[in-house]
C-alpha cells in the first residue's frame, strides 16, 4: 500500500511539472493543488495518518519554514527598505497585535466554554501570514515594489514574533505551567526576540562573506554552492535554538544579511535554494492534506466554519487597516494588504507544536480550526492571487498613485547599467531578472 502511495505521488508530481506553467497561471496554485491531491490520496483510502505521520509532517514543516524565510529574506533589498521600513514596521507592530486581540476576541464569543487563554492561543497561531502561499502575489511584477516588499517582511517576521505569544497562551491555557511568574514571560520573550535576529547576524554576515570568498578564490563547486546556503540556513535556526533565541526569526535576518552582502554574487546558490524550497513547500502541503485535512473537514462544524471565514475576511482585514492609519497607503492598498496575508505552514506548524508539546484542554479542536483556516486560506488566496495582483497592478496605473509605487520622500532608483549580472530565477520583489530596486 505504501508503495502505491509513493508511486502516486511520483507520477502526480510528474504530470504537475509538466503543465505547471497553465496551471499556475490560471486560479490554481501549486500549494492548493498538492493539498488536494494529499486530501484525495487519504480519502480514497490509501493512506492512513498515525502518530509518526504527525511527527513527520512536524519536521517537514519546519525545514521547509526555515528554508523559506531564509531565501525569501536573501532577495530582500535592506537600501530599499531603509528608505521606507513604515509600511511593514505599522503591519507588525501595530496589525499583529491587533490581529490577536480581535481574533481572541471573536473566538471567546464564538466558543464560549472555552477558557479565554485558549481563545488567545487559537487567535495567536492564526495571526502569522504565510510566505509560501503568498509567493503568487510577492512575486508578480505587476503589484508594486513598495506593496511586495511589505507583505514579504512581514510574512517573514510575524510567525517569529508571534511565537513568543502562542507559547505563552498555551502555557497559560494548560493545567501545568512550563514557566513560572511574569518576569519569565518577559524574559523568555526578550530572549526569542533579541537572541533570534543575533544568531541571524553571526551566521548570515559571516557566512556571505565566507562563501563570496570561497567563490572568488575558486575553492568553492559552483554545484555546491546551493548546498552552502541550505547549510547556513539551518545554522541560523540551529545556532538561535541553542542559545533560546527564536529560530524563524534568525533565519529570516540571517537571509537578510546574507542575501544583501553577497547581493548578486553565486547567483546558483539562490536559484539551488529556492528550487529546493518549492519542492519541500509541495511536500509540507501534500503531507497536511495527506494528515490533517480530512479529520479537520470530518469534525469541524459550523462554529469552526465560522471562525475560519472571520480569521481571512474579518481579523486580518481589520488589523492592517487600523495600522495603516496615517501611512499614506490608498483604501485599496489598505484592502490589498488586509487580504493578501495567507495562513499556511506557520500556522499549522505551531498548532502541531502545541498539540505536541503543551497539554490544553481543547488542543486537538484548535489543531482542526487551524488546518481548516489552512485550507480555506489556500483556495481563496490561491484562486485570487493572479487575478488580484493583475487588477491592483492596473489600478495603481490608472490612478497613479505614486504612494503605493515608491516612497515619497525616496529618490528614483537608478536603472543597473550592467545587464549581465543577473540572478539566474525571477527576483522575488521584482519579478524580472537583474532588476532589482526597478520598479
């Protein structure tokens, strides 16, 4: 039986990259149509979930996270950013935090017998933005820079900052508390958020400049070079987990100076890392829909229904609008920004590591709101990605609206004079080869 799994999965991956150019151009997604078909793998009965499956899928989803945010940040442009860091600064400091309490909020009314730290949980690990399934929309060259640029910092950043939350809420929701009183909360936070982006700092810039030295010198395989960065991504998490730092957030930071200290240098290294994140992005969502999906559509209700509908139209929405008060950013930027923030392999992966690691009274219902957030998040985010890029790219033609282009107070980028040097894949906030910082 297990073989006839694999060999469907083999062929079902073989006949997607044949025509995965017509499918993803249309309102399907690649993360959407490998959830399916691991959904549809579990129903026909040829797969059967047990308690080495969750743990499988646990390690996958964190490799691939890590992995992600790691070569997602090394495509990022800190000139850029610097010039205007307001848009994502407002989207975490401000829309996180908001997220979490509209969403405890809305789920203690919906879930009334529920004690209000759960309530907190459950919005906590709902709150994270995915940067996998929003690679449709960071990806297009029609959105502008400016747009992609904050949705892709954020989705990097939030699931690290809302880890120290999720922990928090479980521990305070289960009957034996990991920790003890507030100044231990306080100082296991600061440690996530101050130890994290620090093991990001003393692997990434160490590592750019190792690996540029490598390649210049000629002592570096050109064919193993993809491999180095896939090393240091898992140093980052690694080093950040040894000194209880937050291992997504060093990955992210540890990409973010990698990436911007190399810049277009072993241009394979990027395209060897993100060739392996896509295939360990369809393998993560193959494996939900394979594992959790159909006990999650199995004995959810409409309560669960309820909560997952609030959590992508309500909470998310809400939350970005109120923290672009005053930013400058068009109703329709703040409704662009407020949709485009899908829940994926963050969010299920907290949930199992709650599930797994802290004993709450209702942790098997949480797991089954989140994976199916998860899911109704992949088909409504999936199936709008295209076609809602494509239309706000027009709409900011056609109004010219130059606050959703570039800063307003930024000079013009200059256009690179040398058009040999070129990433060898699509530039994540260009979308073009070679043009990044061009709008």
């Amino acid at each position: 039986m297990v073989d006839i799994v694999y060999f469907a999965i083999a062929v079902a991956t073989l006949a997607f990259a044949l025509v995965s150019r017509r499918v993803t151009s249309s309102l399907l997604t690649a993360p959407l149509v490998f959830l399916a078909f691991g959904a549809m793998l579990s129903v026909s009965g040829l797969f059967e979930s047990d308690e080495h499956a969750h743990e499988a899928l646990h390690l996958v989803a964190e490799i691939t996270l890590v992995l992600v945010l790691f070569t997602y940040a090394a495509q990022v442009d800190l000139s850029r950013l610097r010039q205007d860091h307001s848009w994502p600064l407002r989207m975490l400091v401000v829309g996180l935090p908001v997220a979490i309490g509209l969403g405890t909020l809305i789920a203690a009314v919906l879930l009334p017998g529920w004690p209000i730290w759960e309530a907190a949980l459950l919005a906590a690990i709902l709150a994270p933005t995915d940067a996998a399934l929003g690679q449709a929309v960071v990806t297009n060259p029609a959105v502008p820079e400016r747009v992609r640029r904050a949705l892709t910092v954020e989705s990097g950043l939030n699931d690290g900052l809302a880890l120290p939350a999720v922990i928090l809420f479980a521990c305070m929701a289960s009957a034996t508390h990991s920790l003890g009183g507030t100044l231990d909360w306080v100082a296991f936070g600061l440690k996530q958020v101050v130890l994290g982006p620090l093991a990001g700092l003393l692997v990434g810039v160490p590592g750019a400049i190792a690996l540029k030295h490598a390649a210049d010198k000629g002592w570096s395989d050109r064919a193993l070079e993809g491999v180095a960065v896939v090393a240091l991504a898992a140093l980052c998490y690694l080093l950040a987990d040894m000194i209880g730092g937050n291992g997504f957030i060093a990955a992210f930071v540890g990409g973010l100076c990698f990436g911007n200290l190399l810049q277009k240098r072993c241009s394979f290294a990027f395209e060897f890392a993100e060739s392996e994140g896509q295939a360990l992005i369809l393998v993560a969502f193959l494996m939900v829909g394979m594992i959790l999906l159909p006990e999650a559509l199995s004995v959810s209700g409409w309560i669960s229904i309820v909560i997952a509908i609030a959590s992508l139209f309500i909470v998310r929405p809400v939350a970005i609008w109120v923290a672009m008060i005053g930013s400058g950013a068009a109703p329709m930027t703040r409704l662009f920004l407020g949709w485009f923030g899908p829940r994926g392999l963050a969010s299920a992966l907290f949930a199992l590591l709650v599930l797994s690691k802290v004993a709450t009274p209702h942790a098997s219902e949480v797991l089954m709101i989140v994976i199916l957030t998860v899911a109704l998040s992949a088909l409504l985010h999936g199936i709008t990605a295209v076609p809602g890029a494509q239309w706000y790219g027009r709409w900011v033609k056609r109004t010219n609206a130059p606050g959703e282009v570039q800063p307003m107070a930024a000079p013009a980028a200059k256009p690179l004079k040398d058009a040999g040097t070129k990433l060898l894949k699509p530039s994540l906030l260009t979308g073009t080869s070679g043009e990044r910082g061009q709008e």
